[in-house]
C-alpha cells in the first residue's frame, strides 16, 4: 500500500508559463509517431540533426568484399564512432556488440547478387524479427529506371506499411543499376517517389551539379551514399559538399573501412558532418589520427 504519511498539497503549477511541446527536429517528421521519432533520434543526432552512418551491408549481394572479411576484426573497433550502423540482420545477430546504443538502419531487401539482375530484389526480413532486434529502422533498395522497377517500388511501400504498423521508420535507397544514369534530375526523380510514397528518410548519391536541387525536392531527409572508394581527402570534399548541400547526413562504407586508416577516416568524416569541419581540416586531422595510431601499435 502506498505511503500516505506527510502527503504535501500540489502547488507549483507554473501558470505563468505556458504549456509546450518541442518540435522534432527531423525534416517531414513532425507527425510521426513518438516510437518512430525516437528511432529517427537514435540515427540523427539531436544536436546538429545530422548522422555518420557506417555502412557494412555489402556482403549480402558482395560477399566478404575487401574490408569486411572479418567484421569482429575490421568492423567492431570502429562501431563508438558511428552514429548508426546500415547492415544486414545476420551481421547484427552474430557480430555487433548488443552494448551499441546507436541505431540500427537494417537491410530489410535482397535476392540476387552481383552475378544476377540487381533490381530483381524481394522483401528478405520479417518486420517481427526487426522489432525483435529493436531496429532503429529498416532499409529497401529502389531501382527506379531499373528492369524491376515496380517490384521494388512494391516492396519499400509493404516495408512502409509495415513500418507504420510497429513505428519502425523506412529508408528508401535509391539504387542505380550497371547502366543506370547518375544526374540531379534523376536523382530528384528517385528521392521524391521514396518520400512521395511513404520513407521516413531517403539514401541516395551525391552529384557535382544540382545536389542542392535534389535536397529541396524532396520533404525528408537525405543521406548521402558514400559510393566508390575515393582518396580520403576526396571522401572527405565530397561529404562537406553534401552537408553545405543540405544532405542530412552520410552512410559511408568503402571510403571508411578500405581506408588505409578506418578509425581515424570516421572520426575525420564526424568532424565534417556534426562540426562543419573544412574538408582541409578534416583530412590533417585524419593525419594526425593515423600518425597516433601507428605510434600506439609502435609501427
């Protein structure tokens, strides 16, 4: 039974202060559900409203590709400097430390790999096996312009439905095929059907020209895909360009675990995505990052 001995009587209502309720700070999120906000607010970090995405989904159409034969080995250490990790549930399950309190962007469709027709993907997880997992949301590819176009439309507006039914935010990638075209129109094309139909937020590619078109057209968040390994110091231009371009973030694979210096290339891109560091900057700390880590290892 409660204690009832010295109740006080209520006095500090504060009518002088009206009552409120802060504004999500992630773009087209405001209606959302709290559940699916507070999954959005364990990818975007709520002081820059930005994130660093890790990504190491490659395997499940790669194989083990070059920096991901090991993820216990090569992965694991750099797992405290992502703010979210992009990547497929067996990886998770059997890998990442259930100690990581960042989110978990879930690869969520598959099917064929590289020696097959990419586009020709299905849904590859249950969303009861998501929330089982406690992702923080889940990723389908989309090939717009690709052979099976309409099936993977198909399958991130099933994944959406889903998503909505449990709180589980969807990000749509917008995949580009062998021979597809990579401009801002098509790009813009891809992300406003993603958002159009139903994604929470949207992964797509940088382009020199008309990046920033692509980020006002579309009413969610844009994470740029990290694509090709680059020189580090290119990476890092590229990122800067996307962040002063309006992208909401990054979700960099390659040009960070096939860096020549993993940890430090991360800590470099955190430096340009949450404190606008100059791409200059970046790359001398990356430097002085990886100069400290071979005098650790004593190399």
């Amino acid at each position: 039974m409660a204690d009832l001995d010295n109740v006080k009587d209520t006095k500090d209502y504060h009518f002088d202060i009206p009552a409120s309720n802060q504004a999500f700070f992630v773009k087209g999120a405001g209606a959302l559900d709290w559940g699916m906000q507070n999954r959005l607010a364990r990818i975007f970090n709520p002081k820059s409203g930005r994130t660093v995405m890790l990504a190491i989904d490659h395997g499940y159409f790669l194989g083990p590709t070059s920096g991901l034969e090991r993820v216990d080995v090569n992965i694991v250490p750099l797992v405290p400097y992502a703010d979210a990790l992009m990547l497929t549930r067996g990886i998770l399950r059997a890998t990442i430390p259930p100690a990581f309190t960042g989110g978990v962007v879930m690869r969520a469709s598959g099917g064929p790999s590289i020696r097959k027709e990419l586009s020709n993907e299905l849904l590859a997880v249950d969303i009861e096996d998501a929330i089982r997992m406690n992702v923080s949301a889940m990723a389908v590819q989309v090939y717009i312009g690709g052979e099976f176009e309409t099936q993977t439309v198909n399958n991130m507006t099933r994944m959406v439905d889903m998503g909505n039914r449990y709180g589980i935010p969807t990000l749509g990638v917008t995949a580009v095929g062998k021979d597809m075209v990579r401009d801002a129109q098509y790009f813009r094309l891809a992300t406003r059907i993603c958002a159009e139909l139903g994604a929470q937020f949207v992964k797509t590619y940088y382009v020199d020209k008309g990046f920033d078109t692509v980020i006002a057209s579309c009413p969610v968040p844009i994470v740029m895909a990290g694509g090709k390994k680059l020189p580090e110091l290119e990476a890092l231009t590229m990122a800067s360009r996307a962040i002063n371009e309006g992208a909401a973030g990054v979700d960099m694979g390659r040009n960070i675990f096939q860096s020549e210096a993993p940890a430090a290339m991360i800590q470099a891109v955190q430096a340009v995505v949450h404190e606008n560091m100059k791409p200059a900057q970046a790359f001398e700390l990356f430097q002085a990052l990886k100069r400290k880590q071979a005098a650790d290892l004593g190399v």
